[in-house]
C-alpha cells in the first residue's frame, strides 16, 4: 500500500497492473512503508487533496481529447473533465512530460500548493502522478480569464463596467494579499497577468497558477523557458529583467499591469499597435504625471461611465504598483483596502472616498489624497533624472505636507455635484454583492463542501475580511508593537511612523449599528468658517506628529484607564462600514480636555479632507463616552461625473 499511490509508479511508464493498483489504491492515503511516516505523508492525510490515478482522469476528460481541451500554458494543457466519481467539474493541468519533476518533488509542491485556500485562489483539489505523468486537478471555473473578458469578448457579451472591474481588482488583490501576507512563509505569484485570473459566472475573481513556479522544469530547458518568458513579458517587473531577485513588489508591480489593463482596456503587449503604444506601462508612463489625460486613458468601451474621483483613485494607485524601485511600491494590503473602497458600488452610484487612515503605508494615503476629488495636485511619478524621487521619500516630505494642504483647500473650494451613473450595472453586480455578503455570513463558505476546507475557508474569510465587510480596526501603534504588527516579511516599511491597520472581523458585532440613516455628517463642532480655520492650524501642526518617527507616535485615542495608555499608547479607531458606504469609528474617551482636542484635531486632518472623508466626532458627552463607544461616520462628498451623454 501507498501513501501516494500515484507516486509509486517509477517501475514502467506504460504499465497496466500499475494503473490496475493505482485504481485499486485511489485515495488512499496509507504510508508506503509501514513502519515509516513521513512528515509530508502526515500532513497529506489532513489535507482536503485527493489523489488520482491516470485512468481516472483520462475517462473525466474524454481521454484528453481536444474538444475538452481548455487551453494550453507554459506548464502544458488544461482540459475540463467531469469526475465520474462524483459529477464534478473539473480543470486537469497536464505537465509537459520534458522537465518534468520526480515524483517526491512533485508530492512535496502539491503538498504546498494544497495549504493554499483561499476564496479568491482556484482550489487544488487533487493531483496525479503516474509514470512520466504530472497532472493537477483544480476547481473549474466558468467564467472563462479576465483576458477573455476584456479582450476576446463574444458580440453577444457586454463590457465590463467599472464597479464590476474594480471588484475584480480588489478580489484579485486579496487572492494577493493571501499569498502574500497570510502565508507563511510568503508565496511570490510571479505570474500575475490577466489570463490567470479566472472569472466565474458573477465575475468573482480566482487566480490560477500560484505557487507553480517550483514545477517549473529544470532550467535547461530553454523552449520551456523561452515560452514562459514570452507569456509574462508585459507582466514583469524591472528587477526581474535585471535579473534581480524577485520579492512580494514584484508581483505588486504585475498587479500594476492588470490593474491598468482593467483601466484601459488595452493589453499588456499589443503588437498590433504603433510602435510607442505597444507596452501598455511604457505607453502610460506619460499620462500617470498628467491627470488631466486621465479619462482619456479609460477603456472607450466603459463610454466614461465612471466617476472622475474613482478614475483618478485607481489610475494613482496604478503608478504607484508600477514604480521602478520595488520599495517604493505599495504593500498589496494597501491597494487591497483602497480598492475595497473603489469597488464599493453605493446607492446612489458615488463610489466611497478611501480614508486615508487606511494604510499601513504612507505613501498610498498621500497619492490618493491628491485624488480625492475633480481637481487635485498631479501625483508625479518618480523622474529618471530625481534620484530621490522613486519614493516618497523623507525629503520630499515637507512638500508633501504642503501638497496636502493645498489639495485640501482646493477640494474644499470645489464642491463637485454628484455622480456615478452605473447604467451597465447588470446581474453580474448583483451576484457579486451577494457574495460579499455571503462572505460576510458567520461561517458562511464560498462554495466548498469540503468539511476541511470549510475550516480552512473560514479561518481565511476571518484574516481576509474586506472592507466591504464587517469592521475594520485600524491602529496606529507604539514601536513596541511594531515588530509583532509588521512582522510580515513583505512589509517594507521606513523609518518613518509606523501606521498599521488590522482587520477585525468581529462577528459579534451588532450590524444594526451600521445600518442608520446615510447623510453627511459634518465634523462636530466645526460648523463654522472660524473654527475651520483653527482646525487648518491644528491641523498644520498634527502633520508634525502623524509624521513624526514611530516612537514619537501619537496616541488618537482616550483611554479610560490611564496606565493602559501608558503600557500601550495605541491608537484604535474602529472603522465601521457596511456596503451602503457607511463608514463609523467607535471612540472610547473619557479623558482631559487637551488631549481629546489634540485627538480630534488629527482625526480631522488624517482625513485629509473634509469633503473626502467626513467624520462625526464629538467627546463632550459623557454618557456615550462612557458607553464605550461613539460613531464617526464617513460620507464621500458627491462629486462630478464625467457624463457619457454627449461623447455617445
Ligand atoms: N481552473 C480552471 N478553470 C477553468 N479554466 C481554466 C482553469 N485553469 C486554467 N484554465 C484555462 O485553461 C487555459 C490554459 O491555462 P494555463 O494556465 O495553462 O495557461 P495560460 O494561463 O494561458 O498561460 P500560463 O501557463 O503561461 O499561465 C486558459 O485558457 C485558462 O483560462
């Protein structure tokens, strides 16, 4: 008996009886050697994969024929079958035989492979290896990739809206985040492009061919190679062609791409284009420092259906996954809770503002600042000839702060009208709202009925949480925290303040709470033009401390107990907001007078803007304070939509 019946075959490639005890043997999982267990084989027998034995998947796919085929990749083809065992419909990867790993190599990476679940992964649900045969057999998506979506559309189908492609985004970015920051040790995709993000039929997102690269075959071979390359060439980052090492940033800079694709509409390489337009991100380069050229950037198939704030938002979040130095890249965590707010599709169409508390770096806060609204200071990308200017860096902080300023000034002047208009908004929107809320469902599942991966699933939704779902702690934390906070390996952080946000998915939070009436809220106590410019003061000077280095961190929040504070000066604001664009903080205060003002004066300009974000803030009243709790409400300021009605 077998512990991997499939791998037990190294005898005959051709051999019957070996399939005959294969078949026998399938999905067994008993040691090969009685007295030997192995740590991989323990592991094995707890995982939700299954193993397969050639014959089985040749009767599920038709004996590979070409009508089942789906496609074929870098690793080889990928046929649909259906499991006879128990009618499901399955994607066989089939490896090329040239290169390909020993059977103990191939165990240990599916192994691996098989740890990963997650609800915007394409799940591994079992393997094969049988003589010189390497299959996988993965979850089947219908949808068919967002390559197909945005480029090889059927007359029949309708474009993509820009809610619809900004949930993509974000549902691509938490598969990402996963990978990147839930995973220990980190997976690097290294294959993020648009062809490996599936879409089912309500456009949810799962991206395939993660963590494949180790079954890659040996480096020898070249065709192999040169055909891998060729597929990602337009994907890849910098360093990659520098033939640097590849980090986390480097998938963060593939996701640029995507993210620019789902923008324009344009693919990565286009041959068929003039020779200045044929790589997407050279082409685009230019534009990011002009955001007046912004809409003429967008996709014509979108017919300039979207609001200008969530078009300039995204297009700046674009440069920054885009910029040379993998550093001076946002943390995919980063781009997911932006793009959760850029996805969020309101009721009255107006995409939600992101706060710019929501970063754990600061550099994402201060480019979508400049975006908040119709008119903004450009965000520039960094200039060959600035050898400073990759990142935001310290130096240019000062003009940072200034450009912060201005932006907020401006947007204050300007009040945009309203709106999203969501013509195309279609079933496809619908069915992902239902499964954002189907996520947000105590213990609800994506589609799994595996009890395993149930489990799995679950504890996943609960590190993953969206934004979109539930409630979102953000902390701003002592240095003393700051090692357990951001102990990710990914997270490149400065010197600068260290500002973390986590997400909390408390279940047993009362949704009702975040389920009032919608309505702007204006700062409280800030009523008048007089106070608001003494908030502008305040504000200049509460820049200093949200940029002051980490262990000059300030605490935002009142601690009743006065030695917690001191044990603990965190910062915890309580970000709730539920799809309808509700955003409350839950501030616990009771405390003096001076230390509430400085609070409140940081909460005011950490939103950067009072027309972006607007928050409900008042600490006068004991009996909420000591309720423990107080909301804060963030409403996007309406905001002028750049009308499709004259261009069509
Ligand atoms: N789980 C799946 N469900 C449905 N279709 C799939 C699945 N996995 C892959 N496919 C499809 O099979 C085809 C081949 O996929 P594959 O991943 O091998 O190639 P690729 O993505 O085009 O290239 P590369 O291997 O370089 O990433 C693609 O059309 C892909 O959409």
């Amino acid at each position: 008996m077998n512990c991997f019946p499939c791998f037990s075959s190294h005898k005959s490639k051709n051999s019957s009886s070996k399939n005959e005890t294969n078949q026998n043997d399938e999905h067994d999982f008993r040691p090969p050697v009685a007295t030997t267990k192995h740590i991989e084989e323990r592991e094995t027998e707890q995982l939700p994969v299954k193993t397969f034995n050639f014959r089985e998947l040749a009767t599920a796919t038709k004996n590979f024929r070409q009508e089942c085929l789906l496609g074929e990749g870098g690793y080889g083809r990928v046929y649909k079958g259906t499991l006879q065992s128990t009618g499901q419909l399955v994607a066989v990867k089939q490896f090329d035989k040239h290169g390909i790993h020993g059977s103990k190599e191939f165990q240990a990476e599916v192994l691996s492979l098989a740890k990963l679940e997650h609800p915007n992964l394409v799940k591994l649900i079992g393997y094969c290896a049988d003589g010189d045969q390497r299959l996988l057999v993965f979850e089947y998506v219908s949808g068919g990739s967002l390559q197909d979506h945005l480029y090889e559309q059927k007359p029949s189908q309708k474009p993509m809206n820009w809610i619809t492609r900004m949930k993509i985004a974000f549902g691509a970015a938490q598969g990402l985040d996963y990978l990147h920051d839930k995973v220990n040790p980190p997976v690097i995709y290294r294959d993020l492009k648009a062809s490996n993000i599936l879409l089912d039929d309500e456009f949810y997102p799962k991206l395939c061919d993660f963590g494949l690269h180790n079954l890659e075959p040996g480096t020898g071979d070249s065709l192999f190679l040169s055909s891998r390359v060729m597929d990602t060439y337009g994907y890849s980052a910098p360093e990659y062609t520098r033939g640097d090492e590849l980090t986390v940033k480097s998938d963060v800079y593939s996701f640029g791409v995507v993210l620019l694709e789902l923008i324009t509409g344009r693919r990565a390489v286009d041959t068929t284009k003039p020779n200045d337009e044929q790589n997407l991100v050279a082409w685009a380069q230019p534009i990011f420092r002009d955001p007046k050229r912004y809409p003429d950037m967008a996709d014509p198939l979108l017919r300039r259906n979207f609001s200008e704030r969530g078009l300039n938002q995204a297009v700046a979040i674009t440069s920054m996954c885009l910029q040379e130095e993998p550093t001076a890249r946002p943390l995919i965590s980063d781009v997911m809770v932006a793009l959760s707010f850029l996805s969020m599709s309101t009721e009255d169409g107006i995409p939600t503002a992101v706060p710019i508390l929501s970063f754990r770096d600061k550099s994402m806060s201060i480019a979508l600042s400049r975006h908040g609204s119709c008119s903004v200071t450009p965000f520039s990308l960094p200039r060959k000839e600035d050898d400073n200017a990759s990142s935001v860096s310290s130096e240019s902080e000062d003009e940072d702060e200034e450009e912060l300023r201005k932006s907020k000034k401006k947007q204050e002047e300007e009040k945009p009208a309203t709106c999203y208009d969501d013509e195309s908004d279609s079933d496809f929107e619908k069915g992902q709202e239902e499964k954002h809320s189907q996520l947000e469902k105590p213990g609800s599942s994506s589609s799994s009925s595996d009890s395993g991966s149930e489990r799995i699933r679950r504890s996943t939704d609960e590190t993953n949480v969206t934004a979109q779902s539930l409630k979102i702690k953000y902390s701003y934390s002592s240095e003393e925290d700051d090692d357990e906070r951001l102990s990710s390996k990914s997270s490149f952080k400065s010197d600068e303040e260290i500002t973390s946000f986590r997400y909390d998915c408390d279940r047993d939070h009362d949704d009702s709470t975040m389920n009032t009436s919608r309505g702007i809220n204006s700062l409280a106590h800030d009523d008048d033009d007089d106070d608001e410019e003494e908030e502008e003061e305040n504000h200049e000077t509460h820049l200093e401390h949200i940029h002051s280095s980490k262990s000059e961190v300030q605490s935002v929040s009142s601690d009743s107990d006065e030695d917690d504070k001191e044990k603990n000066p965190e910062t915890q604001f309580e970000h709730t907001h539920s799809s309808k664009s509700e955003i409350r903080r839950v501030y616990s205060d009771s405390d003096e007078d001076d230390k509430e003002k400085n609070h409140e004066t940081q909460l005011e300009h950490t939103q950067s803007t009072k027309s972006e974000v607007q928050s409900l803030f008042s600490d006068d009243d004991a009996g909420q304070g000591s309720g423990g709790s107080f909301l804060h409400r963030f409403e996007p300021e309406k905001e002028e939509h750049i009308s499709s009605s004259d261009e069509d």
